[in-house]
C-alpha cells in the first residue's frame, strides 16, 4: 500500500472525534479528520462535564472547559399547574474542591465545545474536512484504505489506523459487522433542543409593585433549572443558557402521548407544548434547534477489530439520565489515543490496542446499568433528579483489573468482582485508579524555585514516573533504570519530603519538588522516610504502584517494545 500521511483516519468530528485526533496530534502522529455533514453540528446537547473529564481536557490543555464552563444549576421543581415550588434538587450531589480533586462539575453546550477543540486542533495545522463521507473502507495486515465521497467526488484514501465516532448510525461499526447489543425503550422518549424565550407576568398588578420572591415566581430565574410536570405524564426541564443567548434555554420535552416527529417538524406545536406547562405567560423569540430522542441502550461486543476502532456512540448509547454519554465518549479517546501513539510510533507492540477494549469494556457496561437504573427510577417517581450521587463524578472509573497495570503492594483477591465504575475512596488507592492532584509542590532548581501542582506534570505524549524518597540519593538507582527508555514519552519527578533539607539539585529526574504542605504524601498514601514509585500513565490513571526499579522495569514491560 502507498501510504499517505497522515497516518490516522478520524470518522466524524463530535467530542470523541475531537478529542481522539487532539490527543494524537499533541503525540506527534499526524491525523485526517472528516464529517459528512457540510456544517458544524449545532445545540447545546448533553452539555454536563464530569470532574473526571474536566481534569482529562486539563491534560490536554484545554483550560476552557474549566474556565467558561458554569455551575450545575439547581433545579426547581413546581406544583402542577402552578408556580409554586416544591423542592429543590441537583443533577448532581455537591463537590468541594480539594486539593485532591481541584475540578468539579461544568456546564458546557456541545456546540461550544466542539468550537473549542477544532481551536485546539488548528493549532497543529489540522481541520474538520466537512461535508466528507466516509463510504466503505477494507483492512488489512498493513493499514486501511478508505472510499471517501466529497462534491459528489469519490477519493481512495490508505492509512494505517482509522478511528470511528461517527454516531449510533454510523458507518464504521456496521462494516466492522460489531454487535450493538441491548434495546429500544419506547416508554422513554423526548424532544430536546435549544429555544430563546421570556417568561412575561400574569400577575394582576404591575410587576413593579411586586416582591423579590413574586418576581422569582412570576418570572422563569435564570438562576435555575425549571421542571415543571414530570416523566409519567407531560413534563419539561428548561436550563438557562447565555450560549444561545440572553433569553437562551436549553429544553427538555417528556409526553409519550404525542407524535414526536410530528412536533420536531412544526415550531408552532413546540411554543404550543412549552405555553401549555408553563403557568405563566411567555414570550417565544426563537426555535433554535430541535430533535427527536429515544432511549437506546446498546453497546458493542468490543472496540476494535484489526486496524480500526470504534468510541463514543459509535460504541454505546444509552439514556440521558446521569451526564454520562459525552463523557464517556472523550474518555474512550483519550484510552485510545495515548496507546494508538505508541504503537504508531514503534515504541509499543500492537497488543497494547488490545488493552483498548478490555479496558473500557466493563466501564461502559456498568454505566448502562447505572443510567437504566436511574431512568426506571426517574420513571417511576416522575422526578429527574432522583437516583443521583457522587458516584457520576466518573472519579471512583478504575482498571485495577487491566493486563497492563501493576500494583506490588495490593493483595491479589483470586474472583475479586471487577468495579470499573467504582466509587472515589480518598482513603484506599491501587494500580489501575485515578492519579490524584497535588499542589504547592515546591520546584527546586538551580539558585531559584517555584510552584507545581502533580496535574501540571502529567500529559497525553508521556509517562510520568513518580519517585516518593526521604532524600535525592534514595531516588537514584530507580532513576538509572529510566535512562534505557525513550525520554520523549517518559519524564520523572523525586518528591520529597517537607521536612527535607535539600542541598543539592543534581539528579537524574526532570523535576524535584518538595511536598511543601503534605498534599502529595496524603492523596498518594505515602509515609514520610518511605520510597515508593508510582507511574501515571498518559491518561491519568495510576498504572503501577512499585518499590523501586524492579518493578518499574516490570510495569514498562508490558507497554514498550524491548529496550
């Protein structure tokens, strides 16, 4: 085969697709990205990012996420037919920053996100090639030669690796002939969009003369989320979104009585629907964007086959309760992404793909269950909101049971049950969990120090190895076992102790810090006066907690090709 370069072809260019050609791209592989619909998707979509995905688009440098993300807002819910408020809940529990866990929750429209990452991938000279299909493709031991159509043209196009995002109804896992195993709920389906709308006054006098609270009632408060109904009969959830604009409302329609595709087709049946939940006047500016949703819990047998993977929707959909599906979808990638740049570059043998599937296999499964569970119950109680805990923050999401992980210091538990999903226990931590965070980590350089946090360290195009040591000495003969392997994916941090006096920054490592407040030695449960080595794979996962050089020898193993 004549290949040509770029090397990846990217299906589709939603979160997943964005984020698979961003995190390859920062590994140095270069990538084609197409869509086969001539203009960026817009609407707000599942707009919820988890803490474990905000801390994911930290390693990729992609700040915005944290930065022009909201708050989750309380939603208020109402007495039928009245503004009247019942309660108040959340989408999610509440998170206190920590030094551990730095990011909590955001609120991002998908539009805007996609805008941010194709900023991002511009940066490496790359571009969504819209309005480009991809037809057909073939595989084989070599690479992969697509059929692309574009302006009624078609292309053949060869390349060694293809990654399919391309949606429930794509191309990609149908070729592949994947099984997209599950069901279609049809007691679960809604009208979502985006809409520009004011709730107006019906108050009999003026609404000058009103209270504070009169108006919070009369008038829809953008400080909320606004549910008024419920799932068993006809309800609605509107969000404030100053994306769409001032008056901006992302909406959520629930009526299993009403001809669904009948309404996304028709404006005035939507303004119809919406005035006919709302107790309160409003005023209808614009239909923004509107589709049809129907509960599909599915998801495929495994992620690749040969050459060619699949992420995102391509692999599961399932309900919309909980936040998880844009999530889990930019988690996907960026498992992939680091491991796809190794073996591209020469540096990992082709079985470290394998490690894709195996890894995200019992994730997404216990998320189907997780989300059906929460939609049975939002079902059966009418309320949204209900079923909901910390467990949706994605931290607690593990591969203890991964091939490719290491730990020598738990105790191996013969038909332990696999929790991929887990559950975040600040006090318990194993090859396979999150990384967690540190900061006021004291650089020690030559005359001259500032402040790092362990987040700042780690990066898609690299391993991280952390050596926990009393002194510079203690780190030594694990850092001389680093010297065989490839410093462009590779770099080391000593973190010593606060006590530490440090005379001298001579040492092999790219970083010493001093654990100027303890943050580091509490959240990787290290005693002062130990050594303990942790490597923080690409992805921010712990992938081996060792003694010392032994077994660092050991965890690189069963990623590198032989040094």
């Amino acid at each position: 085969m004549n290949f040509t370069c770029p090397h990846v072809l990217v299906v589709g260019a939603g979160p997943a697709d964005l984020v698979a050609a961003l995190t390859l791209l920062q590994n140095g592989i270069p990538v084609r990205i197409i869509d086969k619909d001539p203009n960026p998707r817009i609407g707000q979509r599942g707009p919820g990012i988890q803490p474990r995905s905000v801390e994911l688009f930290n390693f990729l440098n992609v700040s915005e996420v944290n930065d022009l993300g909201t708050r989750v807002p309380i939603i208020r819910s109402y007495k039928s037919g009245t503004l009247e408020i019942l309660k108040e809940s959340s989408f999610t529990p509440y998170l206190e920053p920590s030094p551990a866990i730095p990011f909590t929750s955001r609120v991002m429209g998908q539009q805007l996100l996609d805008t941010i990452l194709r900023r991002h991938l511009e940066k490496f000279s790359c571009s969504v090639e819209m309005g480009t299909e991809l037809r057909s493709f073939e595989q084989s031991e070599e690479g992969v030669t697509a059929v692309l159509a574009k302006n009624g043209t078609l292309e053949s196009f060869d390349t060694k690796w293809m990654v399919g995002a391309d949606g429930a109804k794509g191309v990609v896992r149908k070729q592949l002939g994947l099984s997209f195993l599950g069901e279609t709920r049809d007691d679960t389906r809604i009208i979502t969009g985006d809409i520009r709308l004011k709730g107006v006054d019906r108050a009999v006098r003026p609404i000058s003369t009103c209270s504070m609270e009169e108006r919070a009632l009369l008038i829809l408060s953008r400080k909320y989320c606004h549910q008024f109904g419920n799932f068993q009969e006809r309800g609605m959830l509107l969000r404030p979104t100053d994306e769409i604009g001032e008056d901006g409302w992302q909406f959520v329609i629930f009526d299993n009585d009403i001809d669904m595709t009948k309404v996304t087709q028709s404006e005035e049946l939507i303004f119809e629907i919406i005035a006919s939940v709302i107790p309160t006047e409003v005023t209808f500016n614009k239909l923004v964007w509107v589709s049809e949703f129907r509960a599909n819990i599915r998801m495929v047998d495994r992620f690749n086959e040969g050459r060619v993977f699949v992420a995102g929707d391509a692999a599961h959909v399932h309900s919309l309760t909980g936040g998880q599906g844009l999530n889990s979808s930019v988690q996907d990638a960026f498992n992939l992404g680091w491991k796809l740049a190794l073996v591209e570059k020469g540096l990992a043998d082709k079985s470290l793909l394998e490690t894709y599937s195996a890894e995200r296999l019992p994730v997404i499964s216990e998320m189907l269950n997780m989300t059906t569970s929460m939609l049975n119950k939002a079902i059966a109680s009418g309320d949204i909101s209900i079923g909901r805990s910390s467990v949706l923050f994605m931290l607690g999401i593990n591969y203890r049971f991964s091939s490719i992980v290491l730990d020598e210091y738990a105790t191996p538990v013969e038909g332990r049950p696999i929790n991929a999903y887990g559950v975040l226990d600040e006090g318990h931590l194993e090859a396979g969990d999150r990384a967690p965070d540190a900061p006021n980590m004291r650089q020690v350089k030559r005359g001259e120090s500032d402040m790092k946090t362990l987040f700042s360290l780690y990066r898609p195009w690299y391993h991280t190895v952390i050596v926990f040591a009393p002194s510079l000495a203690d780190s030594s003969p694990i850092l001389g076992a680093l010297e065989a392997y490839d410093k462009s994916v590779m770099r080391s941090a000593v973190v010593l102790p606060s006590s530490t006096q440090v005379t001298s920054v001579a040492s092999h490592a790219n970083l010493v810090l001093v654990d100027e407040e303890g943050y580091a030695y509490s959240a990787y449960l290290v005693e002062a006066g130990h050594t303990k080595v942790f490597v923080i794979r690409p992805d921010g996962v712990i992938g081996a907690i060792v003694h010392g050089a032994e077994g660092v020898k050991k965890y690189f193993s069963g990623i590198f090709l032989d040094v």
